[in-house]
C-alpha cells in the first residue's frame, strides 16, 4: 500500500507542469510603421525607442490588441549590421485591458529595419499576465512569415 501511495505521489508531481501547459496563437498582417523616438545619437543609435499599437486575432478567433515598446541597446559582436533591442509587449485579450500577457526578451534585429527579416523567429519569455492570465509565464515564439504577416505562439505553463 505505501508503495502505491509512493507511486501515485510521484506520478501527481511528476505530470502536473505538463498537464497545465496551455498554447495560445496570435497572428496579425504585416506591423505599421513604428513612432520611433530618436533618444540616442541622430539616427539609429543605443537608446532610440520604437513604439506600436496594433490589433491581431488569436486561435480561439478572439480579438487582440498588441502594444510594443522596443528599446536600442546596442551592437551583434559579430557584424555591424545588427543591433540588439530589449522588448516589452502587452497583449490584450479585452477591451478594458483586464486579461492581458506580458513579454519581454532581447534579440538582434537589423540595423535598416524596424522588424525581423522574415523567416526569422525570436523567442521571449512571458513575464507575467493579468486577469484570467495572472502569474502566467512561459516563453513565446514570434516568426515572422514569408507573406509579412505573424505568428507569435505562447507556450503558457
């Protein structure tokens, strides 16, 4: 008897992250233009800020609003035509902004463009959430598709 209280003790623990998991989709076209705020050197420099506001639809045909501020940190040791930006995103399942998704992560992004060159794909962790996402956390993966549009896929634990 105590072996299989043993046995159903470590089963419980063992499966429970796994059987919580949940995965949730986002997509939306191609991003607007971004209101940038030139804060480092003219032009593009280390602390210059990109902003956006767009609206996208989740997998369960919701809509969504998706704020954006990504901020210039610096340089790719490698090439000098990339550039690292920290990332921070609200996504809002609701009009009130009651049932949210915070983001946040760093990737390198090309010094020319406000986006990732297509096909690339970015993971960012999932610091957080409001509403019937409160404490959430995980990681999400944007791609950014051949067609312009994307796809950003949050894995929920």
């Amino acid at each position: 008897m105590k072996r299989l209280f043993l046995c159903t003790v470590a089963a419980l623990l063992f499966s429970g992250p796994a059987a919580a998991e949940s995965t949730l989709s986002i997509t939306h076209g191609p991003t607007p233009a971004p209101t940038i705020l030139d804060m480092g050197q003219k032009g593009d420099s280390v602390g210059d800020v990109r902003i956006w506001r767009f609206s996208a639809r989740s997998s369960d045909n919701q809509d969504v609003m998706m704020d954006w501020l990504m901020t210039t940190t610096g340089y790719a040791a490698h090439t000098k035509e990339l550039e690292s930006r920290v990332t921070l995103s609200v996504v809002s399942f609701d009009v009130k902004g009651k049932d949210t998704i915070q983001l946040q992560g760093v990737g390198l992004y090309p010094i020319t463009g406000s986006t990732l060159k297509t096909e690339d794909i970015l993971e960012r962790a999932v610091i957080g959430g409001t509403g019937k996402y409160i404490g959430a956390s995980g990681a999400v993966t944007s791609t950014h598709l051949a067609d312009g549009s994307w796809r950003h896929v949050f894995h929920l634990d």
